[in-house]
C-alpha cells in the first residue's frame, strides 16, 4: 500500500506580518515611525504600513474600534508547505479561505490563506511577499529579519495544553524550553516554541491552578529585534522622550539572552524590542526549566504602590472575567 510522508514544516515558515485594529491611529503612527524607528510606507486617515527590511509591508495598523490583534501573517517556504498545513487543517475540519484581492495588497502579499486560530486570531499563510526597491527612511539603523521571520508573540491561554498541541501539530513547532514565574502572588508557566531557528516564534503563559487569562488582548505581546546595542538603547529613550510608558524597562531573559524592553503600545498592550538573543543550534540544543523571566532587570516604569495595585487589580478583574467565556482552540470542540 502507498503511503505518504509527513512534510517537516520545522525551518520553513516564519512570521510574516501583524495586523492591528486601532482607533488611534495617529498615536500608532508615532509609536512605530519616532518611537521605534520603523519605515512608514502607507499612511492614510484609516490606514498605516510600516516596513522593517526588504519586505514592502511587516506592521498594518487599520482603523477600527477593537484596539486588538486581527491577524497574524506566517510566510511559508513555498507550495508544498502551504498545501501540507491545509492538508492537516482539513483533517480537523477547519475551514481555509483565501484572501481577497483588496485584503492581500494592504498586507504586501501576492495572495493568502486565512483559517481563525487559537482565541480567534486570525492566523494567514502566504508565500510570496513583495519586496521594495526603495530604500528605507527609519531611525533604527536596521531590524533582524530573515529566515526567522520578524520576531515572535507571546499569547496567555486558560488551555495552555491545546493551545500548545495547535502550534505543534499545526505547524511542526518544536520546545525550546520553559521558565515559571511568581507575579503578585500568582505563580505562571511558560512554555517556548519555535518554528525554525529563532529562539522561539511563539511563547504561551499560563496560571497554574485556576487557569484564568488576565489579558485583554488576543496576543500578550510581539516581539521586534534590532540590529546594535545601539538601536536599542535609542529606541528605549525615543519613546521615553515621546511619553509612552515603559511596561518593562531595560533587561535581559535567562533562556534566550535576549537584552530587550516592553512599551505600552498607543492600544494599551504591550510590544518588545529587543537585540541579541541567541539562534538555536538543532544538534546541541536542550530543553532546560528556569526560575523566573529575567536574569536583570525588566522593572516596571511606574514602581509606586498605587501603580502596583491598580495593575495588579486590573489583570485580577479581566482574569475572573475570563472564567466566565470560552476560550477558542480550533483543533478541539470549544468548550
């Protein structure tokens, strides 16, 4: 009897591009362009695009109330990867649609496949990207892009287990490693997973025992890196000077030693920059357990006790509130 081989996706899909909704768009504008040193490329009353390297477009910001993630972009290798992942999508059930016309030249693509993903994210596959001639007009001397992609996200779920098997089973992601962390008396898991030689393509955190989600927002964070030391320390002073807040200011993670800092964004969740974290080497590569998310560093801005409670009874509130909907994984039936 014929039988046919899996496809290995590990190393042939990276992180293509981000979709954000906002209202405040010309708060966004600012925040990526002064602030983190992005190219702006499209900038309309409804509409921005920013570009990082070659790739006409890497951030869209698109006018609207939710003040959240819309979409995620993965770019595949070529037409066997893309046929492969909607050969496993529809093994489970899950319907793929391909994008229109309109929707693939805002996102810089030729054409794209998108099927909802875990908390109803939009998850698109794409293979070709358009590239641009002109040369990039930014404050960042360059962003760390390539076969890795574009950096990573990093996603809070009350089903820690499904939401890891989606990304396994999906797309062939592969455990870097795990660190816990005691917040505010609320102990968290973190579990690290890449797609190809970036330390991790996506990070998912969970709260042990009662498994709430304490944020609003489909994705906790995404992550952009940078070329020099440099870049970093101007970015994080740029945007200091410019009035956001820092989340996290400058520090440095134990498992992947990346030195970054997280911003609050014009939409109120946070983005990392960051410079230096390590690639993975396949042949030498263990899984390793760590006590805590930083080795230094990393303090909150604002340090008061007021801050601190107001954060604290924010998340606690949006927590209990999630006890009361489902959380969406596209592999199970929802609960």
């Amino acid at each position: 009897m014929k039988t046919t081989e899996k496809l290995d996706l590990f190393g042939k899909i990276s992180m293509g591009y981000l979709v954000i909704e906002s209202k405040k768009i010309a708060a966004w504008k600012v925040f990526c362009e002064a602030g983190l040193g992005m190219h702006c490329d499209t900038d309309r009353d409804d509409f921005l695009a920013f570009a990082l390297d070659e790739h006409r477009r890497r951030l869209i910001i698109k006018r609207g109330p939710a003040e959240d993630y819309r979409a995620v972009g993965y770019q595949l290798a070529s037409k066997l990867e893309l046929e492969e992942i909607r050969r496993r999508l529809a093994a489970h059930k899950i319907e793929v649609a391909e994008g229109s016309a309109k929707e693939a030249q805002e996102r810089g693509v030729t054409a794209f496949w998108r099927f909802e993903g875990p908390k109803s994210l939009a998850i698109e596959l794409f293979i070709d990207a358009e590239h641009r001639t002109d040369p990039l007009s930014m404050h960042t001397s360059a962003f760390v892009t390539g076969n890795g992609g574009m950096g990573h996200m990093a996603i809070t779920s009350r089903r820690p287990e499904e939401m890891q098997r989606f990304w396994q089973e999906i797309f062939d992601a592969r455990l870097s490693d795990y660190i816990d962390e005691r917040i505010a008396g609320v102990d968290l898991d973190l579990a690290f997973f890449r797609l190809n030689s970036r330390h991790h393509s996506v990070a998912i955190a969970s709260t042990r025992g009662i498994q709430m989600d304490p944020i609003r927002s489909k994705v906790q964070h995404v992550n952009f890196q940078v070329a020099t030391l440099e870049d970093l320390s101007s970015a994080f002073r740029r945007l200091q000077d410019l009035g956001f807040e820092m989340a996290h200011e400058i520090g440095q993670h134990p498992n992947d030693k990346e030195l970054s800092f997280y911003v609050f964004s014009p939409s109120g969740f946070e983005m990392e920059l960051g410079w230096a974290p390590l690639e993975v080497d396949e042949a030498t590569w263990d899984v390793t357990k760590y006590h805590g998310m930083s080795t230094w560093g990393h303090k909150p801005e604002k340090r008061g006790m007021r801050h601190f409670l107001l954060t604290n009874f924010t998340n606690l509130t949006q927590g209990t509130k999630s006890l009361l909907r489902s959380e969406f994984n596209p592999l199970v039936e929802e609960k």
